[in-house]
C-alpha cells in the first residue's frame, strides 16, 4: 500500500512540473508563438538558455541536486517549482484515496490540475486562456457521461453563466469575460446543486481574500483581483464535498 501510494505521489508530482511549465509558459507568450514548441521542447533556463539535464527535471529530486540553481549560471530557480510538484502529488494521493484508481479519478486529477493551472495564469496575468477553458471542458464530458442527467449538468450551466453575466451587467468590470467562461464549464462538469457550493466558496473566499489584500495594499475595496483560484478553490470543495454539504443544507431548511 505504501508503495502505491508513493508511485501515486510521484506521478502527480511529474504532471505537477509538467503543468507548471505549462503555465510559465504560458505567462512569458511562447504558447501564443508556437503552441507545439511551447509545450513538447526542452526545457532551459530562464537566465542563460543552458538546456537542463533530464536528471535534473526529476520533480524535487532535481531541485535538490541542483540545490536550487542553475548549474551552468548559478541563477536561482524559483521555489515555485518544488512547491506545485509536492501540491500536485498531494492532489494525486487525495484524489485516489476519495475515489480509488481509476480512469475517473485520473480524469479528475487532470480537470483539476487544468484549474490550478488557469489559476497560476490569472494570478500572474490576470488572463484566462481559453483553450485551457476548452481542455477543461473536453475533459468534463466523460464525468458528464457518467452522471447521467444532462438535464441537472444543463442547469449547472445556466446558474454559472446567468449570475455571471448579471453581475457583470450589473457591476461592469467586477469579473473578466473568462472568468464567466470558466465558471460556466465548470457548471457543466458539476451540475445545479454543486455549482451552488462552488458559488459560495469561490464568493466567500474571494470577498475574504480580496477585503484581506484591500486593506493591507491600501487600495481600497475597488480594487480587483484574479478570480480563478478562487473558482478552482470551490471546484474542490464540490467535487469532495458538495453531497455532505447538501445535505446538511436539507436538514437545515426542509
């Protein structure tokens, strides 16, 4: 068993440097370049261009070797890298515990770690790129598939893409035209009654984190800041706890 669950965290960790390359990449425009190249070349340093050694792109392992720097310029390669291996093999040993080792929790494993991606994104460029959006919904069709009411999937929809689009009629600039994109797929994948818990939770820790930043930036409440982590924040909380939370909602209220 712990050896399982040790490969587990090893392969998530893989896709973890994977989709963080990913992301850098697509921060300093070498997808929008050539999408091929950006995504399938080598990796180099940042500061020198040197090409890593493959022994060195072994999640942690490498950055430990290399004691965190370039081994030909000596420039420091950013924390960033160990930190989002580690979450993402902590997200793969999770993922399997909740739902076993199947290609449903494979599939969930990738929804996930495209929104965790998406949100690297927006926090460093305040963009949501939309064929990130468009995975993400590819990805969605096989859980889709599996729950079996289109209808209930519809309607997760329609509750995302509305109270967006009326918020953003009502409040102008109060979110950007993809995190309605990203909102509504995410409706899709979740149904009515999730997507009401990943409502509240992205609402609620984005109002708690935003007042947080206003106050110790100073720069008033007007300020605005990236809304897909907090969009991812509640895609997790749904996907783990919605039911438990629904359910406490009924003996609440019927």
């Amino acid at each position: 068993m712990l050896i399982s669950y040790i490969a587990i965290f090893i392969i998530g960790s893989l896709f973890g440097s994977f989709f963080y390359t990913l992301a850098v990449r697509f921060i300093n425009g070498s997808v929008e370049r050539n999408a091929f190249y950006a995504l399938f070349s080598v990796s180099r340093c940042p500061h020198c261009n040197e090409r890593i050694n493959p022994l060195f792109l072994i999640p942690l392992l490498g950055y430990l070797l290399t004691k965190g720097k370039c081994r030909k310029c000596g420039s420091n390669i950013s924390w960033e890298y160990p930190a989002f291996e580690v979450l993402f093999g902590l997200l793969a040993l999770i993922i399997c515990r909740k739902s076993g080792l199947n290609f449903y929790s494979a599939d969930i494993f990738l929804l996930l770690s495209i929104s965790i991606t998406i949100s690297i994104i927006d926090i460093k460029t305040k963009i949501i790129p939309n064929s990130l959006v468009a995975v993400f919904l590819l990805l969605s069709i096989y859980p889709v598939i599996l729950s079996a009411s289109l209808k209930d999937n519809l309607y997760g929809f329609l509750l995302m893409a509305v109270f967006f689009a009326v918020v953003l009629l009502i409040f102008p600039g109060s979110f950007g035209g993809g995190d309605l994109k990203f909102a509504s797929v995410m409706g899709i994948l979740l149904g009515f009654e999730s997507s009401i818990v990943a409502l509240e939770v992205s609402l609620v820790t984005g109002s708690v984190i935003g007042l947080i930043y206003a106050l110790k930036s100073k720069k008033g409440l007007r300020i605005k800041i990236p809304f897909a982590p907090f969009l991812t924040a509640g895609l997790f909380v749904s996907l783990f706890c919605a039911r438990d939370i629904i359910a406490v909602y009924y003996r609440i209220f019927f």
